[in-house]
C-alpha cells in the first residue's frame, strides 16, 4: 500500500518532484510526498539530511529548482510566505517560534493578523481552548514563559490563523523527554485529529511515528523509506534502520543559510 | 541651586528633541536592524525645509509638521530605493552603515550647494516665557516639551493598542515569523519608515527652534547625543530611547551648568559607558531581544 492509496481522497499538501537548496548544489533532489486532511505525516532522518531545506522549499525560503509543491490542488510554489499564510499554510519554525517583546495575547492577535477583531476574539476562545494553560497568561511576555509554554503559545498562534496545512519544524526541539512525548501526544496528533494535514519534522524519530499516521526517511537529501508510521514502528529491523541511521556522525549540510 | 534647577529645566527641553529623534532612529533599527547614520542629514534637511517655509510666512509649527511629513516621505523613498534593497543582497550591517554615512555626507553637501554655508535661524519665535516651580523655559521650549509628550503617547497607542502597532512591534521581533502570519512585512517597515521620517524631521524642526542659528552640520553634531540616547535605551526599543533621550538631555545641560559647558557631552557619554558597562543590552534591552531574520 503507498501513500497515494491511503491518502489520496484528502490529499491537502503534495510535493511532486522537488529539488531544492540555496543557489549551490541541491540540498533535497526530486522528493515526492503527500499530506492528507486529518493525517500526521512525520518527515525523519539524520541531521543534515535536508529535513528543513524540505520545509524551507515548501515555505518559498529555500529556492525550488525543479518540481511543484501543490496545496489542495492549486500549485503554489515559491509563493512567498505571508501568500501561503493567506493561502492556508501555517508554520511552526523549530526556533524563534514566539514574538518575544510581545504578550501571549499579542502573540495569538498576530497569529490572527488576516482576520478582522471579530473573528480573531473567536478564535483566541478556540485556542484556548486547546490550550487552558495560557488563558491565566494571557498579559505575560513570552520570554518570561517555560520552553514548555512557549512551544503551546507557537502551537496556539498558529491555529489563530486555522491553517488546513500545519508545517510544525521540530517541535520538540530543546524540551525536556517528558515535555516532548506531551507535546506530540496531547498536542500535535490533537491538529491532525482536529482535520488538520500536519507535516512533521522530527529529530526524534520513534517518538514521532508514534503519533503519525505516515512516515518518510531522508536521507542526504532523497526519500529512502515511505510507510505506514505503525508498521514501520511495529518492525524490529525497521526501528533498526531509523536508529541506525540518526548516528551523530552524518553529514550536516542542512546547516547553510 | 537655582543654576542646577534653571539647567534641569533646560535639560528637559534639549531631552524632549533628542527623544524625538532617538525615538525614531531606534523605531527605524527595530524594524530595519539597518543602523542608519543618514538620519543626521534628514535632521537638517527638515530643519532647511522649515526654514523655506517660514522664509515664506508660514508658522513655525505648521512648518514643523509640513517638514515632518515630507521627511517621513523621503525616508520611506530612502529605504526602499537604496536600502532594502541592499539588504535583500546581503549586504553586511557594517557595510550598510558605511552607506548610510556616505549617503548623509552626500546630502549634507547638496544641502550645502544650495543654501549655502552660512549659518541660518528661524528668528525670534515668541519672547514669552513659562514660569513653573523654579523653571522658567521659553514657549519653544514648551512647546517642543508638550509636543514630544503627545507624540511618544501616540506612538505607544500605536505600538501596543492597534493592530498595525503590534504587526510593527511583530516585525522588529522576528520578520520570518510575521510573514508566516500573513503580515505584509514590506508594507509594514514603509509605514514605520514614514513614522520615524516624520519623527527625524519633527526633531530636526524642533531642533532649529530651539537652538539660536545652525548650518548644514546642525543633524550630524545632535546625531551622536541621540545615538548615545538610543543606545543607552537598548537600540531598537522606543522606550527604552525616550528615557534615554531625557537622561542624556538632563545629565549634559546640568553638567555643562556645574562645570564647564564643554564638558556637556563628555558627561552624557561617561553615562553611557557605565550603563551599558551595567546593562550591555542598554536600559530596555532585554524586552525586546530576538535574532533578527533578514529576509526582506
């Protein structure tokens, strides 16, 4: 069974063919993936293997050099970022997720910039709902939350905007294991329970496909393995092969600007 | 006593137009993160406009916001003709301030070219004068004093009541970040371009006001006191420029009143050394830090 097969009817993001990178060589060559509504598709592999240029080239950052990336039908590459936010394409980076200097509130008010006073008050009482944590935080500055309530008030900025693509950059980057597992548990399989498409990028592999629906590996730039997340995690050899294959000593190319 | 309360006095008002500037100056790095040393010459090219408009009978305040408003238009032309665009090749900020220096010489000399060498003034704006405790300020004085106060209240509205303000505020912060929420960063840092411009030239205006004559060098001898203003208020923050604007007005009228005037800016500048010696980031430098993603 592919991915097509199994996500085809609600396919929202699909990436036919993309080689990207900075002007160099390319840093990711002909990649094929799909994203369906509802689906958590986790993107992992070493460092370096172009997991980020991936998602800068779906963001209009890096440059594409070949290929489309589609959003619900409509080709929508290199469009520049505040387009694809309009278009419906929300993204949480793996850093500088938050704008420090500005309130929780403020935050979640930008999160919902497109959207008139209205709306964005609606939409602040449904991201608080997801999360009630910050409801007592509204009027703090988020430089002076936890990494933990940083990464909610990322998490909830971006459904102000109610994206029907979510590209979430490592998000458990630099939380604690327990924090971690609690943010892909409760929080990020909630956005695609929520019928969102979440496009994952995650260092953390086996924490990841446990909350994903799909899994692609990259490696040096080119899709090696795309499976069912279940199935892949179920395989002794196959865990084999994803643990392996995130040693420390690969290259790290990933690193250009 | 009465020479320290006279000096604090003064120190106020020469606080007020170095806030006004610094204000703007630090609104244009906040958003720009360009340092932009040309801010000095547009200074005096306000102070020039007004001087046209008041050579032709127009108020000196209406000159102020007529001036303003056509330095805030030539800074938003400025950016994006020159700057952004620099930017947006990768430019280095140190190489970006070297352009903005050479700009400003540039300007000084056309300045020079066409209104000549000499040294210029407004005239006698009004002999009246405002008695208020133990200060006695000229209507100039409090004037510039009152006006700076309700355009630093304008601007805070701005940045923290409207969604327009926070956008800018959100785009200081992290420009990636803001392009992702579907703010349009571009038209967001002409706006601020304009805001600031129209603060340069208010400043330069004011600035022509209070002093009895000046020539083409009037911006670049106030830019350094109004750097140190913005830095000392942590640079890129507004408010953080408005108390410095006000420490550094106050400290160097008081100290040029206890000793000797030429030691006017050494006192401001012993100042800021010790504070950022204390705090490197400046006074407000910590509330609105973040890595700065330069992507146009």
């Amino acid at each position: 069974m592919s991915s097509a097969d199994v996500q085809k009817p609600f396919l929202a993001l699909a990436i036919r063919g993309i080689t990207a990178g900075y002007g160099g060589p390319p840093i990711v060559t002909n990649l094929d993936m799909d994203v369906a509504k509802g689906k958590v598709v986790a993107v992992v592999g070493p460092n370096g293997a172009g997991k980020s240029t991936l998602l800068k080239a779906i963001l209009g950052i890096a440059r594409v050099e070949s290929g489309r990336v589609e959003l619900n039908g409509t080709d929508v590459t290199g469009l520049p970022l505040e387009k694809l936010a309009r278009l419906g394409i929300g993204y949480v980076p793996q850093v500088d997720d938050v704008f420090d200097g500005l309130r929780v509130r403020e935050n979640l008010d930008m999160g919902g910039y497109l959207f008139n006073k209205h709306q964005r008050a609606e939409r602040m009482e449904r991201a608080l709902t997801v999360f009630p944590q910050l409801r007592p935080r509204l009027n703090r500055y988020v430089e002076t939350l936890s990494g933990g309530e940083r990464k909610m008030t990322a998490i909830a900025r971006v459904l102000m905007l109610d994206p029907s693509v979510l590209v979430l950059d490592e998000p458990t980057a630099g939380l604690s294991p327990e924090l971690s597992k609690a943010v892909l548990e409760t929080q990020v399989r909630a956005l695609g329970d929520l019928g969102k498409a979440v496009l994952l990028v995650e260092q953390k592999a086996v924490a990841a496909l446990g909350i994903s629906d799909w899994a692609y590996m990259l490696v040096r730039g080119e899709v090696v393995m795309s499976a069912d997340a279940k199935e892949v995690l179920a395989k002794p050899d196959m865990r084999e092969i994803f643990l392996g294959a995130t040693a420390p000593n690969e290259v790290t190319a990933d690193r250009a600007p | 006593m009465q020479l320290i309360i006279e000096a604090i006095g003064f120190g106020i008002a020469t606080g007020a137009v170095i806030a006004l500037g610094a204000v703007g100056f630090s609104v244009q790095f906040g958003i720009s993160n360009i340092l932009n040393i040309t801010y000095g010459a547009l200074m005096t090219l306000s102070a020039y406009i007004g001087l046209v408009l008041i050579n032709h009978g127009i108020n000196a305040w209406a000159a102020l916001a007529i001036s303003a408003v056509a330095v805030g238009a030539v800074s938003v032309i400025y950016h994006r003709i020159l700057l952004a665009p620099l930017v947006r090749r990768g430019t280095r900020a140190i190489a970006m301030i070297i352009v903005t220096v050479s700009a400003g010489t540039i300007l000084q000399y056309v300045i020079v070219a066409i209104a000549g060498p000499s040294s210029q003034s407004y005239g006698e704006q009004s002999g009246q004068t405002f008695h208020f405790l133990d200060l006695t300020l000229s209507f100039g004085q409090v004037t510039i004093i009152v006006l700076t106060a309700i355009l630093m209240l304008a601007l805070h509205l701005l940045l923290t009541r409207t969604t327009l303000g926070k956008a800018m505020r959100a785009t200081s912060s992290n420009r990636t970040l803001a392009r992702s929420c579907g703010i349009a960063t571009s038209r967001i840092s002409d706006i601020a371009w304009f805001i600031s411009g129209c603060l340069c030239g208010a400043a330069g205006v004011a600035l022509a006001i209070t002093t009895v004559s000046f020539d083409f060098s009037l911006g670049a001898l106030f830019l350094i006191p109004m750097i140190a203003a913005a830095v000392l208020g942590g640079i890129g923050q507004p408010y953080g420029a408005m108390l410095g604007g006000m420490i550094i007005g106050i400290s160097s009228e008081v100290a040029a009143a206890v000793s000797n005037p030429n030691y006017k800016d050494v006192v401001a500048f012993v100042i800021l050394i010790i504070v950022l010696l204390v705090r490197p980031r400046g006074l407000f430098g910590a509330a609105w830090s973040s890595r700065r993603l330069m992507e146009g």
